[in-house]
C-alpha cells in the first residue's frame, strides 16, 4: 500500500495540493523535471493516495476513505474543478468550504456565513 507524501516540494510549505500536483506531473517545484512523465498518475490515482490510502496507514479504512453508507465523511468545496484544472495550478486550489465531522472549520466567500 502507498500512501501520499513528497519530498520533492517545498520544505515548510504545508500544501497537500502541490504534493499531489507532483504525483501527476513529475515536476517539482521550480519546474524542474523529476520523473517521466508517463510514471505519473492520474488524478483519480493521486487523490486515492491522499484519501484511501491514508485511512489504510492509520487503521481507519473500516470507518473513513470512501464515499460508502455507515463511514464518516469530510467535505470541501473547492474553489476550482480538480478533475479539470490544468496540471501545474492543481496547487492553486483552494478551500471555500470545509466539514470535518460534520462541523465547519473552514468558510470564505461566498460561504463565510455558513456556521
């Protein structure tokens, strides 16, 4: 099992984006080539290294990492379509809304009245 994570980003810049933005591209920050890039992965394959993979490493994948009735589940709206933003900005995304445990820990425009 393989589980998100890079050295090859920035030291002391906490961006999971630009961590799985690696995954896909091969290109580290700076623009400098560290892979071919027919070893990248897709965007589906880089999220799942984030999100199932990681439930898996922490013994949680009984309870979190799908989208399956009876698990818990976290949930951002993300300011930009991952699925179809080009390559080299999937580092730009950002959070508009988000839910942990069913609460809000995170809102802006144009959900920053949402409690």
């Amino acid at each position: 099992m393989v589980v998100g994570g890079t050295d090859s980003t920035r030291i002391g810049e906490f961006n999971t984006w630009r961590a799985i933005e690696y995954q896909i591209t091969g290109r580290a920050v700076g623009g400098s080539v560290q892979r071919r890039k027919d070893l990248g992965l897709t965007r589906q394959e880089a999220l799942k290294l984030y999100i199932s993979n990681a439930s898996w490493a922490t013994f949680d994948e009984g309870q979190r990492g799908t989208l399956e009735s009876g698990k818990l589940t976290d949930l951002a709206i993300l300011d930009q379509p991952f699925l179809t933003i080009a390559e080299d900005k999937i580092h730009t995304l950002k959070s508009q809304l988000t839910l942990v445990g069913g609460k809000v820990v995170h809102s802006r425009e144009p959900f920053s009245a949402v409690k």
